[in-house]
C-alpha cells in the first residue's frame, strides 16, 4: 500500500511541475499582448492627433471622413 502512495505523489509533483510552468507561459503571453495592445492603441491616439491637426480641427475631420466614405 505504501508503493502506491508513493506513485501517486510522484505523480503529482509532477503535474503540478507542469502546470507552474503552462501558467508562467501563459503569464508570459498575456503581459506580450498586453504590452502590444498598449503600443497599438498609444499610436491609434498620435494619428487621431496628427489627423486633426493636419485636417484643421476636429469639425473639419470629421466632415473630411464623411465625404470620403461618400466619394464626395
């Protein structure tokens, strides 16, 4: 009876091995996309900047992308 206890911890150490290192994987991948969302939404912000600066003010961008998505 003893062996199979000793199995059955064996078994458990290392399924929990396995899954601290899924779970430092994944924390791995999670801060990756965060940081690339991060990234991506600070450079959506400087062209909607720069968009209305060039456009002449935000009136004028907006009536800009109406007529574009019109063809006017």
């Amino acid at each position: 009876m003893k062996t199979v206890n000793k199995i059955d911890q064996s078994k458990t150490k290392a399924t929990s091995s396995t899954t601290s290192s899924s779970a430092a994987i994944s924390k791995i991948g999670i801060t990756v996309v965060g940081f690339s969302a991060t990234i991506i939404g600070f450079w959506a912000v400087a062209n909607m900047i720069s968009g209305t600066i060039n456009s002449g003010g935000p009136l004028s961008l907006v009536s800009s992308l109406f007529k574009a998505i019109n063809g006017y």
